[in-house]
C-alpha cells in the first residue's frame, strides 16, 4: 500500500569535510593522501543513495523537502551554550577538533545545523499529519554526539534535538529512539539516560565503537531506570541476528512501552562490506528491519515514524541499503534489483553461529525482563 512519505534532504549537508584522511586517520608520516577526501564519512554514499532513487523513480514518490537550520532555541534544549560556542568558534577558524573523531572543518557548524534541521523537520511533518512517515538525509551524524561532546564524525545530537522540540512543540509523553547504527548509540543514550519519558534502544555490533559502550547491563539511572536497552551482536552476525533482535526485544520492548512517536537512527553500517564494521547484514536485512518498525508504528503510534541517517561507509552499497529502507517506508517497489544480494547471502553465518547468537539474544530477553515490562 503506497503511503505519504516525505524525503528531507539539502545540497549543503553534503558539502561537510574535516581534511584529509584515510577512513579515520588523518594523512601525514608514512600515510599517502587519499586520491579524494579519503575520510570515511564522505558524502558519496548520501549522494548516490539520492541519485540511485531519482534514476530508479523512487523520488518520484516522496515528498522531496529541504528545512531551516536547527534554531539556537532548538539546540540549547540538547546541548549548553558554551559547547555551541566553542563548536562555532572551531568551525569559523575552519578547523579544530570537538571530541575523538569529531574534526571540525569550514563551515561544519551550519552544516550540522542543517542537518539537525532536516531531522527536526522530518519529526513536525509527521506529528502534524502532513505526512505518514518520512526519513530525513542528515549529515553530519549526530547519534554519538554527547550534549557537551563531539565523537565519532558527529557535532550535533539530530535526533535528540528533534525529540525534544517534538516534545516542546506537541507535549508528546512518551518517544521511543531505535537505533540500528552497527556502533552503539551512545550519545543518544547519554542524553536520555535518566529519563522515561524516551525509551532508547540500540543494536549493534559489540565492541566496535565505542569500545567502552553499549553492554547489555547499561539500562539507565534515576527514572530512566529500565528505559535504555542494549542489543549487542557478535562480529560476523548477519541477517538472522538483525530479525531476531528485532522480533524478541525491539517489538516487544515498544509495545510494552507504547511511544507515540517512534524514531530510527537509521546507519547502514552494518552491511556486509562496510570498511568500519565486521557484520553481514545486506540490503533485505534493512527492508524486513524497516517493515518491522512500520508495523509496529503503525499499531502502536498512528504509524508515526521518522528515521534519520546516521553511519554506512561503503559508497557502493549503502545507495541499495537506503534504497530498500526508503521503497518499505513508501510502500513502493521499483525495479532497481540489488547485485550485491547473492554475493552477501551466501556469506551469512553457518547453522552453529545463528544457534549460538539466537542463545545470546534469548538470554537478553531474559536478562532485560521483557516479559515483566519495560
């Protein structure tokens, strides 16, 4: 069934780079500059994946919209004005560094206003019933981004931002953030952490980065106590892994909670060939993921759902990942067939593997207590 979905996208949040590198490491000594940025959050996936949708029709489809910039307002329910200062300081200087992996280039503050704008636009779109769901093309990240911290290529915390203008805007009670990023959501996690009114989960590869995030045992403090879950998935877990987690503790977790609003930091990361990450999920992974969410959206919330960019930098695959995600968002299917399929199908893990990763999923369910509420 087709539905009304909206697209948010801007030409300057792809204009965003921190220097030379080599996926992470800056060049110099024995490191050869790259033949083009070499920074592993280029643009180049986010732009292909838009190119990919106009060539096949699929933006056709959408709602194409750009949004204002994040207001000051809007950031200072996230973050303290000293770190906006000291973030824009940086930026006008055109280069500086705001936390680990967070390289501050000309221009990245507005760009990350943008950005987070895209996100805050994306959220009031479906809440006002402009539109059923929407999935706004954010960049730079935000969902390692702590209220007073950059890390990991992110400078603005998107999605809480835009959950917390939701709030002041529509007095929503209960929002839930499902990120399904292969690093662990830890900036998201953070800024929550001692609340219930926003339920955050994450799956994710464990150990990957942050190394010192994302354990099980992380379930929130004070009154967010039981409202912070962890879904760590061993490297090399593929497809099965991502619908197990899915079925046994995302949707039971939201359905005990019952958000009104449900927002997915959506990283493509975990694929089968990105350069950042050891997992084996594929473009179908992301599809059956997105129907998921949607369905449970959908009983649960009026449908309202937003998911918003975050990781995946394999250039050459993620446009197919996005691609499914977007086409499930839609309820739309185009001809575009993805030609890495076979290839990361026949890689999935062995019998023994997915026996033993349904175990450790199962002994999360237990652990977290799913049965007896959130």
């Amino acid at each position: 069934m087709s539905r009304r979905t909206g697209f948010f996208f801007d030409e300057r949040c792809f204009w965003h780079a921190a220097g030379l590198h080599v996926l992470v490491l800056p060049v110099g000594g024995w490191l050869q500059p790259p033949a083009g940025s070499g920074h592993a959050e280029s643009a180049e996936s986010k732009r292909r994946l838009k190119s990919l949708m106009d060539v096949s029709g699929l933006s056709d489809k959408l709602k194409l919209s750009s949004a204002p910039m994040a207001s000051e307002e809007d950031l200072l329910r996230v973050h303290p004005a000293d770190y906006l200062a000291r973030f824009k300081a940086m930026s006008d200087a055109g280069h500086g560094e705001l936390g680990e992996e967070a390289m501050v280039g000309p221009g990245t503050y507005e760009i990350a206003r943008q950005s987070a704008g895209l996100a805050i636009a994306a959220v009031e779109a479906v809440l006002s019933g402009e539109l059923d769901n929407a999935y706004a093309l954010s960049r730079p990240p935000g969902h390692h981004c702590l209220a007073d911290r950059g890390m990991g290529f992110c400078y603005l915390a998107n999605i809480a931002v835009a959950v917390e203008a939701a709030k002041a805007r529509h007095g929503l009670k209960r929002v839930a953030v499902l990120d399904w990023d292969v690093h662990h959501g830890n900036g998201t996690q953070s800024i929550f952490y001692g609340r219930d009114d926003v339920l955050t989960l994450s799956i994710h590869q464990a150990n990957c980065f942050p190394t010192d995030s994302g354990y099980v045992e992380e379930r929130g403090e004070g009154a967010g106590l039981g409202f912070n879950l962890n879904v760590p998935l061993y490297p090399g877990s593929g497809d099965d892994a991502y619908r197990q987690a899915m079925e046994r503790v995302i949707v039971p977790a939201l359905e005990q909670f019952q958000p009104e609003l449900i927002v997915v930091a959506c990283g493509f990361d975990a694929n089968g060939v990105d350069p950042l990450a050891r997992m084996l999920a594929h473009s179908e992974t992301f599809r059956a993921m997105t129907r998921s969410i949607r369905e449970a959206a959908e009983r649960l919330c009026k449908g309202r759902l937003v998911l918003v960019h975050e990781g995946g930098y394999a250039e050459s695959y993620v446009p197919f990942c996005g691609h499914a995600v977007i086409e499930e968002l839609a309820g739309v299917r185009t001809e575009v067939t993805d030609p890495f399929l076979p290839m990361l199908e026949g890689q999935q893990p062995d019998a023994d593997f997915r026996a033993f990763q349904r175990g450790a999923i199962e002994r999360m369910v237990e652990e977290l207590g799913l049965a007896n509420g959130v």
